[in-house]
C-alpha cells in the first residue's frame, strides 16, 4: 500500500499559493510570490534535502506539473532521480502530456479518485505531491491524504490560495516529528490518525 504526503509550503494563515517566485501564480492579484525567500537558510535546505532524497513517485496538478517540466528536466542535479520517478499528473483540460516530453508522466483526466485510489493500492514508492492546490482539494475531500509534511513559514499573506478549504472533511493527524530553523520556520510531520473525537473538560 502505497502513501500520499502532501509536502507544502504555508504561511501562518494557511496561504500555499507562490511561494517559490513572483510569477508563479498571480491569479486572484496575488502579489507576494516568492514570500519563503527571506526564510530559506542552511538548515531549511537540509531538511528538504531529506525530503527529496526520499523513494517517490510524483503526484501533481496541471499548474505545478507545467512548472516542474519546464525545470527539472534540466536541473537534475537539484533533485536526483525526478526524471526517472514517474510522476501522475490528475488534470481534465490537457489531453496528453507529448509537448512537454518529460519521460515517465502518465496522465490521468477521468475518474481522479477511482485512478488515485488504485494508485494507492498499487506498488512502488510513495506519492509525493509538491504545489497542486486544486488537486489537495480533491484529496483532503476524498480522505486521500496519508501524511502532511508541512513547512509554516512566520508570516501572515491575507489573502491568497489556502490549503485547507470548506471541503476538507474533519480528520485528526498525530505529530511524528518537528524541526524548527534558525529562520523560524517549523517542518512539521503528520501521520494521519483517524476520526475526529470530542469530548468535554467539564
């Protein structure tokens, strides 16, 4: 059985959109991209170096997928292995994946959850999705998420793409591991934890 981690980069008040450049999405008038900038320090760049070392295929939306295949097929040596991971790209608007010519993309356009939920059962690696708003959406909605590798960033955006939305359903996640950089950023690991328990302190 195979795990989806949703890796994110998020600010205090939960914005996920841009966070690597200023043209990265500018939808809605977004004008903060590339707010981690400021943040990123020696020891943020070990601890996703850990991250990325990891066995992983890729799961990823449209957008991010446009971004990562016009990257990483020539920076490989940021990330060993992407090219030869296979990466899953969930979107209904493109029809095939020929002009970005990014060995091992497979594209899945119908029946998202139906082909997610085989993907989980079948072998291989893990399933990392990095960026993918729209696609987390659909994976929170659905109880697809396994793991939540969160890096919250101390600042505030107001406005902007938020990872958790109205759909996400309610669901507890237990800490495994926490690290804090000398930037004040938390990378924070959840392990999902089932159903949501209530009680009272009276």
């Amino acid at each position: 059985m195979r795990k989806i981690i949703v890796l994110e980069f998020i600010s205090l008040d939960g914005v996920i959109q841009a966070p690597g450049g200023p043209k990265e999405d500018t939808s809605g008038g977004f004008k903060y991209g590339g707010w981690t900038f400021p943040y990123f320090d020696k020891k943020s760049g070990a601890e996703m170096g850990k991250q990325m070392s990891k066995p992983f295929s890729l799961l990823l939306g449209r957008k991010t997928y446009e971004i990562f295949a016009s990257y990483w097929p020539k920076h490989e040596s940021g990330w060993p292995g992407i090219n030869k991971a296979n990466k899953y790209v969930v979107s209904k608007s493109l029809r095939d994946l020929k002009k970005f010519n990014w060995e091992n993309s497979h594209l899945i356009r119908s029946n998202a959850v139906n082909e997610l939920k085989k993907l989980k059962k079948g072998k291989g690696p893990n399933l990392q999705v990095y960026g993918s708003g729209n696609l987390i959406q659909t994976l929170l909605k659905n109880d697809l998420v396994d793991e939540l590798w969160l890096k919250t960033f101390p600042l505030t955006l107001g406005k902007g793409k938020r990872l958790f939305t109205t759909g996400t359903i309610p669901a507890m996640f237990k800490l495994t591991k926490s690290v804090i950089t000398p930037s004040g950023v938390i990378f924070a690991y959840y392990k999902r934890a089932g159903k949501v328990k209530t009680g009272s302190f009276a």
